[in-house]
C-alpha cells in the first residue's frame, strides 16, 4: 500500500514537472512569437511607407508633368490669340494714339 501511494506521489511529482515544463515552453513560445510579429510589423510598416513614399513622389511627378504641359498649352494659346488678334491690337493703339494726340476741337465724334 505504501508503495501505491509513493508510486501516486511520484506520477504527481512527474506530472508537476511536465506541467512547469509545458508552462515554461508555452511562455517561451509565446515570447518568440511575440518578438517576431513585432519584427513582421516592422517590417511591414517599413515596407508600406517606402510604398508610400513612392507613390507620393510618381503623383508629384505626373502633377508636375501636367503643370508643366498645361502651362505650355497656356502659353502657346495666348501666343497663339494675340498673333490672331494683332492687327486688331494694332488698330485699337492707334485710335487711342490718335485720340490722345488730337485735339479736342479737330476730333471726328
């Protein structure tokens, strides 16, 4: 009978002992575990603002690309108007010329 319990109290002591064990390897794990979604979360929080930096610098690219093109057009259209228009530009400065240089007294109104 003594032998039993001895025996009862050895298998308590085993199981004890495993149980720390398992307990030990679980914080272990848990710990690693934990220390490498960190590393993935910095990793991937690198990543994506690397990601988005790129993105943001080929939207400033393409802004600046349509600026500068937009502004070209700008530029050429207005050439574009007043060579259309010069000789009406032309005729208004002279009738104002004409206007200002002429007397009150000799003006055709």
């Amino acid at each position: 009978m003594n032998e039993i319990v001895n025996q009862v109290f050895e298998a308590e002591d085993q199981a004890r002992n495993l149980l720390e064990k398992t307990r030990s390897e679980i914080l272990t794990l848990q710990k690693n575990t934990d220390k490498e979604i960190e590393e993935i979360n910095i990793r991937t929080r690198e990543q994506s603002t690397s990601t988005i930096k790129d993105i943001i610098e080929e939207a400033r690219k393409q802004v600046e690309e349509t600026r500068n093109k937009t502004l070209s057009e700008a530029e050429q259209e207005d050439e574009a108007f007043f060579l259309q228009k010069k000789d009406k530009i032309a005729g208004v400065i002279d009738k104002i010329v004409d206007y200002i240089c002429t007397p009150e007294y000799l003006r055709d109104e």
